[in-house]
C-alpha cells in the first residue's frame, strides 16, 4: 500500500470510470463508498470487491438531487466515520448539432455534469473542513479544453467543471485538494446515450482508438496518493495514438 488508507466516495461508480476507480482505489486498501442510479450493477461491485478482500459499500444516487447527494455523503461518513476525498465522476453525454435545438438533452447535461459537481462539492465541503482536510477529484474531459461540433454544450459542461474547480482550489488553498482529470476518449457507457443519428455515427470513428477507463482509474489513485502539501491540480490523459 502505498499511503494511508483513505474514505473515498466515488459517483457514477456503476460503469466506465468510476468502475475502474472503485476497483483500483480498493486494490490499493482504500475504502470506498459507490453511488449511482443503477444499484444492481453497484452491488454486483461491492460483492468483488468484498470477495477480494477489499472494503466496499454501495447507496443509490441521483447527483441532479442535492438532498440525495447530501444523504450520499452523509452515508458515507457513517459507515466509514470521515470522507477524505470525493470523485465527482458521474457524467452524460448526449452529443448532438446546436440546432438541432435537443434542449431537455441540454438541461441533462447541465444538472449531471455541473449541478451534480457542485451537489457534491456542497455535501462534502463542510465535512471535510470540520475534519481538517479533504480532497476532491473532478473529472472533467479533454473537452475542456477544446470544443468539438455536435459537442459545445457538453464541452461547455466540462469548460464549467474545470473552472468551479479551479475557484474551489483557489478558495481552499492549504486546506482542501483539488483535481481535475481530462479523460480523452475512454471506453466506456458514456457515448450509449447519443440520440441524434449524425453525431452517433461520427462518435463510432472518433472512439475507434480510446483508452481503458483503468488507465484514468490510475490518474485518480496518483493524485490521492500524494502526500497533503503536494496538490495535483490538472490531469489530462489521452490514447497515444489520438491526435485529441
């Protein structure tokens, strides 16, 4: 093991990445507490992780709900007695053409890429500052930081993810952690939920090359690895052999 074993929360730990970083971070004799909407997959997880001798517990959660978060955190700290860092993972992305003006896949992106960010950066902040420290891992995507067609509105929730976590670590400095890990493409669910045809056919060659979703589970163990005065604050992963 190689630092002290930490409470960690993860969302969208159902599938993809936040998986991956479920798997990893017990492997590495963290205890990690899992949520997301689809409980069956979380307590088929919980149950390997168990199996291989690891400390896991699941609860299901909304991120667009704050209460939900809140009761998340809350569960966590119970069972565990502290939550030392937080993985804002869950995420959706239902690319499509500006104009063709998908406004309800708009409001979705909005409340699960930025609202659940901030949901859970609400329900954790108090506690971790009441415990003496804390550390958030943001994931945000290479969208934030270029914008693709069929994808301003996604890359505009991860642009807004970048900056809440860069205002988060400003205001938090000597005291809370913050990472933000950019995921270039990855294999994962995340493209499953593209309606509009055009931007579903151009996502298939786009994500002909992508990374494991366990390589951005090693970025996140990296950062919470770190000792407390050495703060990761971005980390951008990509395949080697994408150009994005």
């Amino acid at each position: 093991m190689k630092d002290t074993p930490k409470v960690v929360a993860v969302t969208g730990a159902s599938s993809g990445i936040g998986e991956a970083t479920a798997r990893r971070l017990a492997a590495e004799g963290h205890r990690v507490f899992l949520g997301a909407r689809r409980t069956d997959r979380l307590a088929a997880l919980t149950r390997e992780i168990t199996a291989a001798g690891g400390a896991a517990a699941y609860r299901r959660l909304d991120v667009t709900d704050a209460a939900d978060v809140r009761d998340f955190v809350s569960a966590a700290r119970d069972r565990y007695g502290r939550v030392d860092a937080v993985v804002n993972n869950a995420g959706v992305m239902p690319l499509s053409p500006l104009d063709a003006l998908k406004t309800a896949e708009w409001d979705r992106m909005i409340d699960v890429n930025v609202r659940g960010v901030l949901h859970g950066i609400a329900a954790a902040l108090p506690l971790m500052r009441a415990q003496g420290g804390g550390h958030f891992v943001n994931i945000a995507s290479v969208g934030a930081y270029e914008v693709s067609p069929t994808a301003a509105v996604y890359c505009a929730t991860k642009y807004a993810v970048r900056a809440l976590s860069e205002g988060l670590r400003q205001e938090s400095a000597g005291d809370i952690r913050v990472t933000v890990v950019s995921p270039g493409v990855t294999e994962s669910e995340l493209a499953d939920g593209i309606a509009d045809p055009a931007a579903r056919e151009a996502m298939k060659s786009y994500r002909a090359v992508a990374l494991p979703a366990s390589a951005v589970a090693d970025a996140i163990a990296y950062a919470l690895s770190q000792p407390p005065e050495v703060d990761v604050n971005e980390i951008v992963v990509r395949p080697a052999a994408s150009a994005q």
